[in-house]
C-alpha cells in the first residue's frame, strides 16, 4: 500500500493503479479504434475521388478523339431511311416458336447508323466501376463523350420506342396475345400497352458465365444486339435451350434452371447488327465466354432492352391476376442482375 501523493488523507491500493491503467488503456484502444474508422473512411473517400477523377480523365479523352465525327454523325441521324431498313430487315426475319417464340433479324440497322453505335460506345474504364460480370452502363448515359451521349439517346429515345418497338410487336403479336391471354382470361390483350425500356450496354470478358435462365416477367420480351466489329469471331453469343419438365417461373424475379434439365436448341452466334428478340414465357438462355478464350483482352459488347407493359400498366395488371397467379408475378417488376 502506498499513499496518494495528490491527496495526502487517502490511500490508493496497487488495485486501484491497476484499475485506473486499465480504463486509460481502454479508452486509448476506442479513441485509436475511432481514429482507424475515421482513416478508412477517408480512404474510401479518396479511393472513390481517384477512381472519379481517372473516369472524367477519360472522358475528356474520349471527347476529343471524337470530336471530328460529331458532323458525320449529325448528318446520320438526319437521314429518314432508318424506318424502311429496320421494316425490311424485320420481314425478312423467320418467327420461330421452339423452344419458345424468338427471331433473329440480321442487318437491322442502316450501316451508316450502326458504325457510328459502335464508335459511340463509352470508354471501357466507365464500364470497370461494376462487378465482374456485371459490368454494364444504362442508356441514356449519366457520364461519357458528348458523341457517345448523342447516339445513344437516339437509339433509346427514337430508334427503340418508335420504329424497332412496333415492328416487334407485329411479328410476335400472335404468341403475346396468347401470353397475355393465358396469364389475364377475360382481358383483350391489345388492350395491354408496350413499350420498349431504354436498355443498357453490357461488357463481358473472358470467364464470363451466365447460366440457362429466363429474364424477369414484367418484361415480356427480351432484345439483345450484337454490337460486333466486321471480322470479329463469332463465337461466345447466347445459347437457347429447351428445358425437360418446364415450368412457369415462380415470381417476376430471373428464373435459374438447373443446366442438367436444359437441351441446346440454337447458339446465336455474335454477328455485326444483329437482333436477337425472345418472349420470356418457356425454355431458356444462357452465355459464357471459356477463361482461356483468346485472345486475353477479347471482349463482347451487346445492347439489351425489354418490351413490356409500363409501370401504370403492371400496377393495373397485378391487380387483375387471378389469385392463383398472383404469386408467380410478385417481387420488383425492374430487376438488375
């Protein structure tokens, strides 16, 4: 036992000292557990600032090189042919209805159009922010080239809603009607209004997987377009598969198929401009790009959209299910995966 020097009537026991220590110790522990929080935040921060900077960085580049195409592509989206060709390429598309219904439409869009999508794709580095896997920028564009920006809002907002839209319900109205028919009796399927989203670009790389699915419900038809460069393989595009003992998918959510109950009908394979559509009612599809695909930097960029009723409409359309339907089409009608 030893006598406080700071206080001459009391007495402080080695307990005491020990015990004292101890608390100083702890609260150093929390305040430099604090500060390590405080650090990684910031680090975060600057992680995120440095990746953003490099983005715009990129962007700035981009424009530039773009730049002496902006006329060319000015004069491109002022030609009036877009319609006839688009209309053209679709009358020449076969509607296939096994494993379910889809067509192929090559050549869709007017050479001059198409070459300028592919310039117009964003810098890759814009892509990288994502999941591998996942890797995919929505149309229109938060940031990229002014070129870029311009090209793709025309595709979304008037080549896609306003020629390619139309042309798909044509060719797919038959089996739509039976799709809606079956799932709403009693209501008039062209009472039902579609329309096309605005789609996203999606960068896939060697090791790429998707395996055998359908897509969500609430977008009854799925669209992809191959933006291949002329004398690129054609390998990697989408497989299409019949599937043993299907069934209808148990919610609006992607619906995963065991791959040992799926059979290959077609693989698509990836060829400049052209439009795969397929309603999401039976069967399956899938891609994969093989690890050792070459070359290592090989890349595959398509551009996807959804034919499906809007918001408005699949509020109204939930509402009219039949209630042993409603669980098959319950979860998010948007779902990103």
């Amino acid at each position: 036992m030893r006598i406080s020097e700071t206080d001459p009537g009391g007495v402080q026991t080695a307990d005491d000292s020990v015990a004292g220590l101890s608390e100083s110790v702890a609260l150093v522990q929390q305040q430099c557990s604090e500060i390590l929080d405080q650090l990684k935040t910031v680090n975060g921060r600057l992680s995120q600032l440095s990746a953003r900077e490099s983005e715009l960085r990129t962007v700035l580049e981009r424009e530039a090189a773009l730049e002496p195409h902006m006329d060319t592509l000015l004069k491109v989206l002022s030609k009036r042919d877009t319609a006839g060709e688009v209309t053209a390429a679709f009358e020449r598309a076969p509607l296939k209805l096994e494993p379910f219904p889809y067509a192929i439409v090559d050549d869709l869009l007017p050479i001059s159009l198409y070459r300028c999508l592919l310039r117009g794709i964003p810098p890759r580095d814009l892509f990288t922010s994502k999941a591998p896997g996942k890797e995919h920028l929505s149309v229109p564009f938060t940031l990229a080239p002014a070129y870029c920006r311009r090209v793709w809002r025309f595709i979304g907002d008037v080549v896609v809603p306003q020629i390619i839209t139309p042309r798909i319900l044509e060719k797919f109205r038959g089996p739509i009607d039976e799709w809606i028919a079956g799932n709403w009796p009693g209501l008039a399927p062209d009472s039902v209004p579609l329309h096309g989203s605005g789609g996203r670009i999606m960068l896939r790389r060697p090791g790429y997987r998707i395996l055998p699915h359908r897509d969500p419900k609430w977008g009854f038809i799925t669209c992809i377009l191959y933006l291949a460069r002329p004398r690129e393989s054609e390998s990697w595009g989408t497989q299409l598969y019949a599937v043993d003992r299907d069934e209808a998918a148990k919610s609006a959510a992607p619906y995963w198929i065991d791959p040992q109950q799926c059979r290959l009908v077609e693989d698509v394979a990836f060829r400049p401009n052209r439009l795969l559509i397929f309603l999401n009612s039976t069967g399956a599809h899938g891609a994969h790009i093989p690890e050792d695909a070459q070359p290592p930097t090989l890349e595959r960029c398509i551009y996807q959209f959804r034919v499906g009723p809007p918001t408005e409409t699949i509020t109204m359309l939930k509402a009219r299910l039949p209630e042993e339907q409603q669980p098959l089409w319950a979860g998010k009608a948007l779902i990103d995966y």
